[in-house]
C-alpha cells in the first residue's frame, strides 16, 4: 500500500471537521503529488508486460508500446 495514503486520508478528515492550516495544506499537496506519481509508475510498470494479441493469435502490440518496453528494460539495469 502507498504510505502516503493514510496521511491524505488523516488531512482529509480534518479538513472536513476543522480545516487545516497553511502548513497541513502544503503537506497534502505535496502528499497528493507524490502519491499521483507512484500510481502513475505503477501503471507504467503493468503496462510493460502488457502483449497485445489479435483473435489469430499474432502480436499486434502498439509501436510506442513496444518502444516503451525497450526503454523500462534498459532503465532496469
């Protein structure tokens, strides 16, 4: 689980019954940021195993997928 989550959702509720001040503001920004980011990374690395194959069984995987593929895996090593 993303750590930052139970943070936001701690800002959340005491937005909702109290506000929060300037500082607790910046943070949740900040928080939501983050936290944007590592989705993000998630569905980029899902979308790296991702093959993408018509009803006859060929590989009909998008260029740019593939192109994005190549790039993960020498970012890897």
């Amino acid at each position: 689980m993303i750590q930052s989550l139970d943070r936001i959702n701690q800002l959340a509720k005491k937005a909702k019954n109290q506000g929060l001040t300037a500082e607790e503001l910046a943070e949740r920004d900040n928080l939501r940021q983050e936290y944007l980011a590592e989705i993000r990374g998630q569905v980029k690395n899902t979308m790296a195993t991702v093959t993408v194959v018509n009803e006859a069984g060929q590989d009909v995987t998008p260029a740019k997928l593939i192109a994005e593929k190549a790039k993960q895996s020498l970012e890897f090593f």
